[in-house]
C-alpha cells in the first residue's frame, strides 16, 4: 500500500533556537514518507528563516496571525494528508505517526486532545484548564458536538478537508473555528491522546484574556453563519 505525502505546517514568529531542535526531529519521525515541512512565518529577526532554509524546509510569509498562517500553509501544502504543528517543542514529534494513521484510518480530521487517557500538559495553568474546558462545554452544547480538548494545535487533516472547513480567522480563535465547522460540515473527526511540553525557548505568543475573547467571539460568530 502507498503511503501517503505529508505536509507539515508550522506557524513562527522568532522560533530560531525551537526551530534548529524540532525540524531534525520532525524529518527523523517522518523519514519513512514522502513528507515536506513549510513554515510560514511572520518575518522574524532572530534567523527564524534561515534555520528553517538550512534544514531543507519551504518557508512562507505571512503578515497576520496563527490562524491566517496556517490558512496560506494548507492551501500551499501538496500532501494527502496535513498535520499541523507548533514550533515551541510543546508537541512531541513522535506521536506524528498517530495523527497520520487517523487520517489513513478514514477520518476527515484527526485532533490532539491533551484531556483523553494517555494525554496531558506540563503547560496548563489551573485558569487555562478551567478556561479550555469551559469553551469545550459551550461549543458541545451549541453545535452538538462531543470534544475533549478545543484550543491545541497538534492536528492532522485530509487534503479535502481543509477545502471543506472554508477557514477565516486569522489570529487563535483557529483551532476553535476548525472544532466548529469540522461539526457544521459533518467531517468525520476522531481525537488521540497528545502530551504538551513546555516551550522550551523564547516567548509564548498566547495571552489568556485577550485570546480567550477572541475563542469566545469565534464560537458565538459561527452560530449565526
């Protein structure tokens, strides 16, 4: 049996040093397929691009945030099957197999759930967890749906299904809005554990107050459309 292509998409924003650790390891889970790796990146200053050039990885520009990045890395991404990935090192290359053999198995999407047995997080405060799972309920009772886990990136997609999911958000309330409209276009989706790292370097790019209005307003936006 063939195996499938697959893209990796990573969003950066001065990832050098994530980068140099992740890209080598990242090839090694995937040395086995046919694979690329495209970042797209919203033009560091740290060398993020050229780290990313040195390890043989396509490199994308975009102005705008996590979610608008990842929107012009799947409509670039030649794969079958499209993962996407942080560059923080919180998502562990080893569990790429499992995201892939979702996809392989039928399934449209193939979500990490850091809340299914055998998942977890080292980066969860107690007012993200309580957060997480309070747009986890309202997006279930709102768009009958049975999520386990909502805003976390590690994720795996058929080719047809990022065309189906129509995307628009531009910044994190990406992963919320991909949760919503997998549910709205009846896409077989199925979660598997993942385990999140800490970053290991640099500064991380979420801030709980200012995003967690942003999820909110992707949820409430998505019932009216």
């Amino acid at each position: 049996m063939r195996k499938p292509f697959v893209s990796i998409i990573i969003p950066t924003l001065n990832e050098a040093e994530n980068l140099a650790r992740l890209l080598p390891d990242v090839k090694a889970a995937l040395s086995e397929y046919k694979h690329e790796v495209i970042i797209v990146d919203k033009h560091s200053k740290d060398g993020t691009a050229e780290v990313a050039r040195r390890n043989g990885v396509r490199v994308l520009y975009d102005d705008n945030g996590k979610g608008s990045a990842l929107i012009k890395g799947f409509k670039a991404a030649k794969g079958d099957i499209i993962i996407s990935m942080d560059a923080d090192l919180s998502h562990r290359p080893k569990e790429l197999k499992l995201l892939i053999s979702g996809i392989e198995a039928g399934y449209d999407v193939c979500m990490g759930s850091r809340f299914l047995t055998g998942g977890g997080s080292d980066d969860m405060p107690i007012f993200r967890r309580i957060g997480n799972k309070f747009f986890v309920m309202l997006v279930n009772i709102f768009y009958n749906a049975h999520y386990s886990d909502l805003c976390y990136g590690y994720r795996s997609f058929s080719k047809s299904a990022t065309r189906k999911l129509r995307l628009a958000s531009k910044g994190f309330g990406i992963e919320t809005e991909i949760n919503i409209k997998a549910r709205k276009e009846n896409l077989r989706v199925i979660e598997i554990p993942s385990f999140e790292k800490k970053r290991e370097k640099g500064s991380g790019k979420l801030n709980s107050f200012r995003d967690g209005y942003i999820i909110l307003k992707t949820i409430f936006k998505n019932l009216f459309n």
